[in-house]
C-alpha cells in the first residue's frame, strides 16, 4: 500500500501519473526522470509521446473512470497535461491519491467563460466580454463590444476554435462554424503580452519564474522572449491577488496581462511559458515536480 502523502512532497523515486500522454506530457516525464522520480500516463492514443519515456502506459480515454482508477492506483501523485478531462470521472477514481492542481482549478481553467467570469469576480483587471449562448446572444454581444475575438468556451488552441468577428452580420455564420457555446471578447490593441509561471507547494511556498514577453501571429505564439523587459511586479501581484482560499494544494498558472488585464489562466504543468526545448524548457519543467 502506498503512504499516505497529504500535503507533504511527493519525494524522488515516488510515480508521477500524468493524465496525458502528449508532447508537454513527455517533456514533464525526462524532467522528473532526471530528478529521480518514475512516471505513469493514461491517454487514448497507444503511440503518444509520453510513453518511450514513461515507466507504465494506461490505455484510455479522459472521461473513462475505469481507466483514471487503474493510472491512481499505480500512482502517488496525479497530475494532467491537458484540460480535456472528465471532472466528473476523476472525482470518481482518484480514491486517495492526490491530484495536483485539484479538481476545482481544473473546472475553472477547462471553461473560458469560468475563467474569465472568476478572474473578474476576484477583482482581476479584464477586457469586456459577454456570454454568447447562440447566434442571436452572439449578434447581441458584437453589437455590446464592437469587434470581438469570439472562442469556444471549451477547447482549442493555437488559434484553433476561435475567430475574429468584426461586426453583428458576421455572427450567425461564426457561430455556426465555432460550432458550440462561445465567449465574446471585445478586440484590443496590445502593447504587450506577458505570460509568468507561479508554482505553489503543497506547503503554500510560491516560486515565480521570470516574465515572459509574447508575440502571436493569427492567435499562434510564434516568438517569446525570456525574460521580458519588463518587471516582475505583475506576476508578483498576481500571486498576491489570488488568496489561499480560492485555490489549494499546487496550482501552475500561466497568466497572460493583456492592455492592462488579464486573459487566461493555465493550471497544466508548462514550462514557463513553453519555454523552448533546446533552451530551458528542462529547468522550466522541473518546477513543475518540488510544486507536487
């Protein structure tokens, strides 16, 4: 039987389960091999990345609670590399393995209307934005906001599920090729994107990692300079507006000031922000492991 952890570290030698198999999976995988640590992944897919580099493969699927079971029991810790995961089948399997961010970051970070609406209601700076449950609420926001970033609650990346929507004629045919419940976000000039790593501990220390300065092109990050010229007063804040109430256990964000504001929030282990491979996505990475 494997001891009881709580909240203290998940010590080298201990199996790291990650729901997830994909490139951020392997890379979270040779960071915590090289520190010692021996590493499960549950995915669909029997060829993902993750699994050359992991100890023991779990087929299935990310709402197959069967399966999350099977990945727990063979695990001391969980944590995922996706957001598209069943809540629901990992409050049912997890028994008494920890997962690490919890279940409730993973409710908020999976849904961009949740996001949005929480960081607003914790007094967070950000864009206008209004809930677009059909064309016609869609068509209303576009008249609200004016030119919208309009996205899939759920979903897509890399500027996949989402789409710029300068006007209320537009919206009918948007929303039919977004294809589900959407979120309409008043278009901004940007200055500057900022992303910034914060890793907490089960025991409640916090580490900040350096700003990273973001450059896109269509909605995909095709440049990022680390650190960014700016100072680390934003993510500082950051940390500091986000109360030990609202979220335990150990949570990885990746926030992104926008005009002032902020867009997202990521709980998946990253480096920060994918920091690349040749580079420091290694020493990134490594963060994610004493943060468990």
């Amino acid at each position: 039987m494997r001891p009881a952890f709580g909240t203290r570290p998940i010590q080298p030698g201990a199996v790291i389960g990650l729901l997830g198999g994909g490139q951020l999976g392997r890379m979270t995988a040779l960071a915590a091999r090289s520190m010692g640590y021996r590493i499960a992944v549950l995915d669909p897919d029997p060829e993902c990345p993750a699994r050359p580099v992991a100890d023991l493969y779990v087929p299935g699927g990310f709402d197959d609670p069967a399966a999350i079971g099977r990945l727990a029991a063979q695990s001391d810790v969980l944590t995922y590399e996706i957001e598209r995961i069943s809540t629901d089948a990992l409050r049912s399997a997890l028994g008494g393995t920890p997962l690490r961010p919890g279940v409730e970051v993973l409710e908020v970070i999976q849904d961009r209307l949740r996001q949005k609406s929480w960081l607003a209601a914790h007094g967070f700076p950000v864009g206008p934005f209004l809930p677009a449950a059909n064309a016609a609420d869609l068509e209303r926001a576009i008249a609200a906001l004016g030119s919208c970033r309009v996205k899939r609650t759920r979903d897509g990346y890399d500027g996949r599920g989402q789409l710029r929507v300068p006007t209320g004629a537009e919206a009918a045919l948007a929303f039919a090729q977004l294809g589900g419940p959407c979120i309409a976000e008043q278009e901004l000039r940007l200055d500057l994107e900022l992303s910034v790593l914060v890793a907490r501990s089960p025991s409640g220390a916090m580490a900040v990692h350096p700003l990273a300065a973001n450059q896109h092109e269509d909605g995909v990050l095709t440049c990022t300079l680390i650190p960014a010229p700016v100072s680390r007063r934003l993510a500082k804040e950051a940390v500091d507006r986000r109360g030990p109430k609202q979220w335990r256990g150990s949570d990885t964000w990746k926030v992104a000031p926008m005009a002032g504001g902020f867009s997202c929030l990521c709980g998946k282990p990253k480096g920060p922000p994918m920091w690349p491979w040749g580079g420091s996505s290694l020493r990134g990475l490594k963060a994610i492991d004493p943060c468990l």
